[in-house]
C-alpha cells in the first residue's frame, strides 16, 4: 500500500516540498529525494534551507536538487515554481507548529498557516499539479490553540477544494 502511493506520488516525480528546512519538512524532503526524479526545496529561512540542500546532495548527490528561497503566502511565485519545474505533487509542510511562539504570534500563525495553505492550494491547482499533500497536526483534529485552530482552517481550506478541481488532494497528521 505505501509502496503504490510513493510510487504514484513520487517515483520518477517532480516533487516540490514547502517547508523544506523545518523538522517536518526536512525528513520529507529527505525521504522524497531518494525517489523523485527531480525535487523542490522551499522554505523562507536561508539557513535552514541551505542546510538540507547540502545534506541531500552530500547523500544523494545524484538526485536533481533546486533550492528556492520563498514564502508559501506568495501565490505568483509558487505558481511560477509549478509551472517552470513541471511539479507533479506537492508535500505542503510549511507551517508554524510552536504552540507558545504561535500563541504570542496569533497574526503571523494565521497568515502563514491558513493564508499560506491557501496560495499553495491554488497555485496548485492553476499549474495544474496532480497531487497536492497537506501536512497537518494531531492538534487540528480538536484544536484548542491557535496553531491547532489555524491548522483545522488549512484543513478546512483543502476539503472546499476537494470537490471542484482535477487536484488530488490529501491530508495527513503528523
């Protein structure tokens, strides 16, 4: 079962993973490089981006690797990302997940989480990528802090566009 779906999502895909530098986001982008023919780093923290980039080349250095440095609340640029590589799925793990920062934060949490979700969902879908996969928390399924309430709302934006679009869309918890 896990092999068919890493082979339809990712074998031989171009794979583009938001949040590429983050602890979540660096594991995917890790696993994901051993099989996709060409993947997609984003994150905003130069550092953290960087970082996995060199990883994954020190590991893998045969696979085709692009760091973009960029924010998922800029709808054009992750259009143009999808659009110019040709990305087939999308692994969306770019999110702020630490519940005391976030609660100090409540602004930035909604903006990047929800707002966030929301450029990417439809830059995905205005490229016409074929798979778009949110990476969300335990904490959404009954949030009762902000970052679990602005991870429900992502959660909420995928499942409105379930219905209307070719996109396949997908949830998991983390």
């Amino acid at each position: 079962m896990i092999g068919d779906l890493i082979n339809k999502n990712i074998a031989l895909k171009v794979v583009l993973i938001t949040g590429a530098g983050g602890s979540i986001g660096s594991e995917i982008s890790r696993q994901v490089a051993r099989k996709a023919s060409k993947v997609i780093l984003l994150d905003t923290n130069e550092y953290a981006l960087y970082s996995i980039k060199n990883e994954i080349e020190n590991l893998l250095p045969e696979t085709e690797l692009h760091a973009v440095l960029g924010s998922v609340t800029n709808k054009k640029k992750i259009t143009e990302i999808c659009k110019t590589f040709a990305v087939d799925t999308v692994y969306h793990a770019a999110a702020y997940k630490h519940v005391p920062l976030v609660e100090e934060n409540p602004f930035e949490a909604v903006f990047n989480n929800i707002i966030g979700t929301q450029a990417c969902v439809q830059a995905a879908i205005d490229a016409e990528v074929e798979t778009f996969v949110l990476i969300s928390t335990d904490k959404a399924v009954r949030p009762t802090n902000i970052m679990g309430a602005t991870k429900r709302f992502a959660e909420m934006i995928l499942q409105s566009y379930s219905e209307d679009n070719n996109l396949n869309l997908s949830l998991i918890h983390i």
